[in-house]
C-alpha cells in the first residue's frame, strides 16, 4: 500500500498572507514570505561545484545509500536511510578532502582537460550536488517489485536485461515530464516547494562556522557518539534477539487464547500493549519520526487509532464480509473456505493470465477485513486530498498560477531567477527531449519484446505515459505550492484493470509506468528547485541527477537480482531458518496487489461481480470529509488547532499497513511524540541542534551493522544462538488464527 504524504500545516490565511504583489525589477525579492527568510539573495559563481570531491563524495553517497536501501528493502523491517544521513556524513569527509588533497592540477590525457583533486575550501555547492546524488540513492526502484514478484511469488523467470531495462525506463521516464514543465514548476517563484526550505535551513547550519559549546559537544562529535551506539546496539535485536523487535506483552500472559492474541500481537493483531526495542522497529516502515512535524504524527496516531481500535474490531467481530473465516490482519488472498487462495488454480500456465472457466469453478478472492478497509481508505485519501487541497488551498494555488503565467510571459522573476539567469547557462530543451524519446522507446522495447514477458503491449505504455503527462503539471502545482503530491497507483491499478483484465504483470507494469514516471518527475524538479535557491549551476544540476539516477537503478537492480538468486527460499517465511529477516513483507503486498488488480481485477473485486462494492462509496466519504474541518476553520479562526486536522493524512494513516503492523506505528508514534513534543518544548535548544544528527545517526548505525552481519555471519548461514529469542516474531502464533466455526487452519484450533 501507498504511504501517506505530509501536507501544509499552513492555514489558507496564512499561506495566503505570505504571497505578496511582485515587486519592481529594481525591487526583486521572491514574493513568498518563507522564501524571503529562508533562502540567501546573494551567489559567488566563482565557487567551483562539479569537483572532484563531488564526483567521488556523490557517487558513494548514491552507491551505499541504494545499496543498503534495497538490502534492507527484503528484511522483516524494511529500514529505509534518507539522504539527510548522507548530507550529514559527508560534511566533515569533504572538510577532510580539502585539508588534505593536493591542490596541483591533473591534466586529462590527450585532451586539454585538466583537475584539481583540492580546488578550495569544501563549499555549499559541492555539498548541495552531492546530496542529489544522494537523493537518486534514497529513492528507490518501485519497478524492482515486479522482478521480485515474478521470480519468487510467481516461480516463472523473467529476462536479465528486460528486468534491468524496466528499472531503468520507469526511473528515466520522469526527467521527460519534468523538462516539458520545468519553465512553470521551477522558473516561477511562485512555484515554491515547500518542502525545500527545510533542506535550504539544514545546508545553511551545516556551513555556519560551529563552535564546541561549554559541556557539549559539535554536531560531528554527537554523530559519531550516537552512532557507535546505534552501531553495537543492533548487534541485538539483529542477532542475539530478534524477538525484542516485537514484545507483544498480552501473548505472553495469555499463551492459549485466540481473542487475547488477536488483540495483544503487534504484528498479526491489534498490538495493544505491544512495543519494540529496535530502532529499526521504529523507523522501518513510517521513516524516522524525529524528521516529522508534529501535527503530522498527531494526525497519524489519530486515523491509526481510529482504524486500528474502532473499525476493525467493529468490522471484524461483527463478521463483515466473512473476517472471521480469515487473520485478522493479514496481506494474504484467501478462497471462500479461508485458506490461502491458490492463484495456480486460475492463471493459465501457457499464456500466464486468468482461466474464467478455472475462476468460477473455484472460488471468489476474499481478503482479511483490515486488507479490504484500507483498499477502501486508500480510494478515500485520494478524493480527501483533491477536496482538502482545493478547499484549503485552492485560491491560492490558482492565484500563484495566474501570477506563474503573467511573470512567464513577461520574462520576470524574482532575485533567484535573475542571478540564476545571469550567471549561468541554462539546460538545453532538447537534452529533456532526447530522454524522453528514447526512454519511451526503450519502455516499448521492453514490453514488447523479450517474448512479451511483462504481457502489457504497446498501447498500454503510451496509455501510461499519457496518464503520467497528463498529470503531471496540475500536481506538480499542488505540490509546489502546498506540499502534498496525490499519487496515481489508485488510478492507474483502476484503469488497467479495466481496460485489460486478468493479466497481472500488465496491472503492475502499467502503474508503475503511469504513477513512478510522475513520482520521478516531481523529485527531479523539486531538486531543480532546491538547485535554485542554493544557486548550483543548471547543467552541473541536470549531470549530477542523470549520473546519480542511472547509477543508482543499476546499484539497486544489481542487489536485489543478487539477493533473489544467492539467498535461499527469500521471500518464503514458511521455509525460512529461524529467525532469518528475508521475509519480504513488502513483496508480499504488491504480489498480493497484482492478483487483486491484475489477475482478478477491479471489476471483480470492487464492482458488482466482487466482494467489496461498497469500498467504493470510500470515493464520496474522502471527497466529503474535509467539508466539515474546512467549515469550522472558517466558523472558528481563532481556534488555531482545527487548522492542524488533516483528513487526507488521518484517512491515509494505515496505508502503509500491510507491510506495516500495530507495533510499528505504536513505537513510532512514541518516539516522535516523546522528541517533537516533550524535547521540543523542554529542551528547545538541544533539540534544534541535534534533533536531526541524530536521527541520522541511528539510521546509519542499524545499517552498517545489519550489512556487516549479513556479509560476515548470516551469508554463510551462521545464526545466532537456538533459544526462544531467536524467532522473528512476536511469539502470538494463535494471533492469524480464524475464529469462524468450522474453517481448517495449520496451527490453529478448529472452532466448534
């Protein structure tokens, strides 16, 4: 399931009083308030920025973050390291390479090219362009779970370099939309990017000349402290204890009842009273919480809690759409008498798509009740989001529109565009448009050829690219302007399903066409805006994503094909070693995903042929329920906590479950409320200075640890000790249990 995005705290008011009248030319300052007291007026272009220490700072940070993402990414708790770990780091490495690197120039053979290893003091534009090579690492290859499902849910084989060309086409494909649409989505100043403030805040605090305060310690001296111990910490929960990842404390107490379990498990249950002692536990699925504001976290504890506590026993004990005969949360599909949908049953094994006289012989697809509900919730966070943003937002993005066209045709700017124009050269269009002609031809190579492997033919690709072209410019508003970018997987899982049913690699590969294309595009021009503000030369920008992004689907595809051929039975928990992490929990969601929207289809499912139609009446509710917040807002200005509500993150809180389970979110809600509330008021000081050094370091010490392990101990099947720790669970095997009379479960009590 899609995860959910953080949106604009502002109010309309506020945002709306931060867009001023254009000045003068002689008067040029950007019209947007938080712009004008974040980002400096002033550039030296004399600062070199496509140096040596870039090249090689850029490309490690791209090679270990896409690395270490990828093999976390198949893991029990998939880790994820953001780029922010990466800006950080490589500061005092840069600082290094200057103090140490000679500075006499190298001259290229046989050209009249030549470098300095050492140009100068390590600047803020070499850090900047480092960091997006970093971000290309962060990323991530969506189109990689459509490998991973195919060779090790699907047991069929798929061609090296069509898999290789899928990860690179569908990364690739985003600079294409961005370069038709960088003029509005960068050029304008009122195309502001939120989100690139707060990068903008930590580079200019990284630079400032910092002084060892009395009794404390630097940034660099707290890092590396709270790495060591992040470091040897996860040698634990890794190794020694897998299960203090997941205490579920009511499972312990009551061993042998099924209602107990269910509600006590925080990995197949509702996790009342559950908790981990594992950074990893905290930060795997959700992201650090000491990087999110806290009216986000709020707003996800709260739909979390309503979903988790309210509905779903509603829902499940009342026996809605059968829950009882299944877990009760569960990612799994399962047939009419609860157990396990066999998928072989209904694919015809020559042509790989839906046999119908197979299907009706055999039986519907059913879900657990929570998987059902949050398909339902993730229809209504998309309509949530369109009604929230228009409501909230909406007279100010089309007032910063027409102000985007007014200044465009006129050739003005603010101060960033005119130093920006004035000291370097542009990208040329036709770099943009040579991309995109020839990703759009390699994706139709793709598809098309390799014996039609990914079964979507080439209407289906153009389909996608025009779903993504289409899309990409009013988004790219929404999301440059108030912080929020809806996503396309609904969408497009809808329309493929449709058009094209019954074949599920063309579900898959077509919304992974149609919505990363997208995804891509907003991530480049948001780094083109960060590129920007902090005055990095155009062109070095545009080299440093290209490299970054070829580099870093190569490194990802490259580790996850490794792992899918040298790690035995990855993916299968039922064969696993104890305690082993290679349980791709989420795989498993989007191969599950690629039955319900490919092989069975929407109409199937979620239409008047399925289960679940009245999922669809999610659509109306999300659409709906921002109203009511947007009314009172309105009826109670000085009632300043209504404007925090965000319906579209309460409505999308649990998209993230399945993989996600109770005790992910309740140790990460803990932790985030205990740094960016109580830390936040009582120690403001220690926590502007370390809050986010932090945050990186325990990222970065669960990662070194967990790939040490790997290469030195569990690649030559040495596990830690055989005990009752060792288990990568939560010790609540009666938690997946049905409690429907009569259904056959292996494990599990047979109701009477």
């Amino acid at each position: 399931m899609a995860g959910f995005e953080v949106i604009s705290s502002k109010s309309p008011e506020d945002l709306q009083s931060s867009i001023d009248v254009p000045r003068t030319n002689e008067d040029d300052d950007c019209p947007v308030e938080e712009v004008r007291l974040t980002v400096p007026t002033t550039d030296d272009p004399s600062l070199p920025a496509l140096t040596f220490r870039t090249w090689v700072l850029g490309i490690l940070s791209c090679v270990i973050l896409s690395f270490v993402n990828q093999f976390f990414g198949y893991r029990s708790n998939q880790l994820y390291i953001s780029s922010v770990s990466a800006q950080i780091i490589v500061l005092p490495i840069g600082k290094m390479m200057a103090a140490t690197l000679p500075s006499k120039p190298i001259q290229v053979p046989f050209t009249k090219w030549s470098f300095s290893l050492n140009p100068g003091p390590f600047n803020l534009k070499e850090h900047v362009l480092i960091t997006i090579f970093a971000n290309s690492g962060a990323g991530g290859v969506y189109a990689l779970n459509i490998v991973t499902i195919v060779k090790v849910f699907y047991h069929k084989g798929i061609h090296i370099i069509a898999a290789f060309m899928l990860a690179q086409t569908t990364q690739m494909l985003g600079y294409g939309w961005a370069g038709l649409f960088r003029k509005y989505l960068v050029d304008s100043p009122y195309m502001w990017w939120p989100s690139n403030l707060v990068q903008v805040s930590l580079f200019r605090a990284l630079h400032e000349n910092e002084k060892r305060p009395k009794g404390g310690h630097t940034r660099l001296q707290f890092f590396l402290m709270a790495f060591i111990a992040s470091f040897a910490y996860y040698l634990i929960p890794s190794y020694f204890v897998p299960s203090i990842s997941a205490i579920s404390v009511v499972c312990l107490i009551w061993t042998k009842s099924i209602t107990a379990q269910q509600i006590g498990s925080g990995l197949h249950g509702l996790g009342l009273g559950s908790f981990g002692l594992d950074w990893s536990t905290v930060a795997a699925f959700l992201g650090s919480p000491l990087a999110y504001p806290g009216f986000a976290i709020v707003n996800v504890l709260v739909g979390f809690f309503l979903m988790i506590y309210v509905a779903l026993p509603i829902l499940y004990w009342s026996n809605a759409y059968e829950a009882k005969r299944f877990p009760i949360v569960s990612s799994h599909t399962f047939d009419s008498t609860g157990q396990t949908y066999n998928i072989t049953r209904i694919l015809n094994p020559k042509t790989f798509d839906i046999d119908m006289e197979a299907y009706n012989g055999y039986s519907k697809l059913y879900l657990s009740v929570m998987f059902a509900f949050t398909y339902g919730l993730s229809f209504a966070t998309l309509t949530a989001t369109i009604s929230h943003v228009a409501l909230f937002h909406g007279k100010t993005i089309w007032q910063m529109w027409k102000k985007t066209t007014a200044t465009l045709q006129g050739h003005l700017g603010d101060v960033h565009t005119r130093l920006m124009k004035e000291n370097y050269e542009a990208v040329p269009q036709w770099w943009f448009h040579i991309i995109l002609i020839a990703m759009v031809a390699l994706a139709l190579w793709t598809c098309e050829g390799f014996g039609q492997q990914l079964q979507l033919p080439w209407w289906g690709v153009l389909l996608a690219c025009a779903m993504a072209l289409f899309f990409t410019l009013p988004i790219g508003i929404i999301a440059a302007t108030t912080n929020t970018a809806p996503g396309l997987n609904v969408i497009t899982e809808l329309v493929i399903g449709y058009i094209y049913p019954g074949k599920p690699l063309a579900n898959v590969a077509f919304k992974t066409y149609g919505y990363i294309s997208m995804t891509q595009a907003l991530s480049f021009l948001s780094d083109f805006k960060l590129g920007h503000y902090m005055k990095v030369p155009p062109k070095s920008m545009f080299i440093a994503q290209l490299v970054g992004t070829v580099l870093a689907s190569s490194v990802y595809f490259a580790t996850a094909w490794w792992l899918l051929t040298s790690v035995e039975h990855i993916c299968d928990p039922s064969l696993l070693p104890e305690g082993s992490p290679w349980t791709c929990p989420g795989s498993d969601v989007f191969y599950s995903a690629s039955i319900i929207w490919g092989v069975i289809g929407p109409l199937r499912m979620f239409a008047k042929l399925g289960i679940y139609p009245e999922m669809n009446w999610f659509f109306l509710i999300g659409f709906l329920a921002p109203v009511p917040i947007w009314y009172l807002s309105r009826k109670f200005p000085n009632q300043k906590w209504i404007q925090y509500v965000n319906m579209p993150i309460i409505l999308g809180a649990t998209q993230s479950m399945p993989p996600a389970r109770a005790v992910h979110y309740l140790t990460w809600g803990a932790v985030g409320i205990f740094f960016n509330f109580y830390i936040y008021k009582r120690f403001k000081g220690w926590w502007a200075r370390y809050n986010y050094v932090l945050s990186a370091a325990l990222d970065a010490g669960v990662a070194f640890m967990g790939v040490l392990l790997y290469f030195t101990l569990q690649s030559y099947d040495i596990s830690g000790p055989d005990w009752w720790g060792l288990m990568n669970d939560d010790h609540c095997p009666l938690a997946t249990c049905p409690t429907a009379p009569g259904v056959v479960s292996e494990g599990c009590p047979v109701i009477r």
